[in-house]
C-alpha cells in the first residue's frame, strides 16, 4: 500500500484539504480526489496541455505537477473562471461568440492558458503572443483561427467586425 498525504491549499479561492497517495499528481487530485472534472485528461506526459490549471496564477501542466507540490499555494481549475451561480468569465463569453471549440475536449486548458495571459498583459494582446502562450496546448479538431480571435478580441484588441475582414490571417497553427 502507498504512503498518502493531506494536501491543504487554495482552490478556486477556498481553502481545502485533501487526502490523497503521494505519488498523486494534481490532475489526480483535481478528478479523482475532488471530483473536478474540468482539466481533461488527456496524454499524461505533458504533451497535449488538457489538463492546464492555474498555480499561483501561472499555468502548468497537472498531468506532470505532483499533487504535494501544490501544499499551501493557490490552484485555479476552469471550474474557478465562473463559479456556480455566477456570469460566465469574459473568455468564455468570446470562445461562445466566435464558436471558438469544436468537441471542447481542449477548451479548458486553452481557457486557463490564456487567462493568465490576459492577467499577464497590461491592454490588448497580439495573435502572436495568443500563440506563443498557447504553444503547449494541442487542439486537434480547430485550425486555432477563431480561438486566437476569441482571446484577441477579449483583451480588447480586435473589433468583432475586423476578425471576418481582416487578411493576411496568421497559420493556422499555434506552434
């Protein structure tokens, strides 16, 4: 039988404490510990960025952060972007707007990735930042064209009348 331990650490802004294996990574802890289904996933080794999630504000990968490392520090899961009962976050807004998910599988890791970007830069944010900040996320079923445009547009850099008009649209890959 393996060693466990309580993790105690902020999430979505409420404290909380949970038992779990030590050899547990936080996606572990998120799905099977809490039931917080949102981080999908999706390759566990880092390579698909589904399981993105906030620590301390910054994005990482749950898949390849061990769940004790997270011990008296702050997790944000899409769950927290709009708790229950509340409006949905201004990303999600834009993601529905510009039909910016197909099968949703990705969605919730871009969703985190670029809402620390959008904490990250001071006004609106270029296509090619979008891009550089979603370099670990892989979406199978878009071309990424409208879930930069989304994000973009969010940040309050591109009119929602300019992104259908605009030319010289960037590949369609964020990578």
């Amino acid at each position: 039988m393996s060693a466990s331990r309580v993790v105690c650490f902020a999430l979505n802004g409420t404290d909380t404490a949970v038992a779990c294996p030590d050899h547990w990574t936080l996606l572990e802890l998120l799905r099977y510990g809490l039931d917080l289904i949102g981080s999908k996933q999706g390759c566990d080794k880092g390579d698909c960025g589904a399981c993105t999630v906030q620590l301390d504000g910054e994005p990482v990968l749950a898949c390849l952060t061990l769940a004790a490392t997270v011990e008296a520090r702050s997790v944000t899961t899409v769950e927290g972007l709009a708790p229950p009962g509340q409006a949905a976050h201004p990303l999600q807004d834009a993601f529905d707007r510009y039909d910016a998910a197909q099968c949703g599988f990705c969605t919730p890791g871009i969703l985190m990735a670029a809402e620390a970007l959008l904490r990250r830069v001071d006004g609106p944010v270029s296509p090619s930042q979008v891009r550089e900040a979603l370099a670990g996320n892989l979406c199978r079923c878009t071309g990424y064209t409208k879930i930069v445009d989304a994000i973009v547009d969010c940040s309050g850099a591109m009119p929602a009348a300019d992104v259908v008009a605009r030319e010289g649209a960037e590949p369609d890959s964020p990578r």
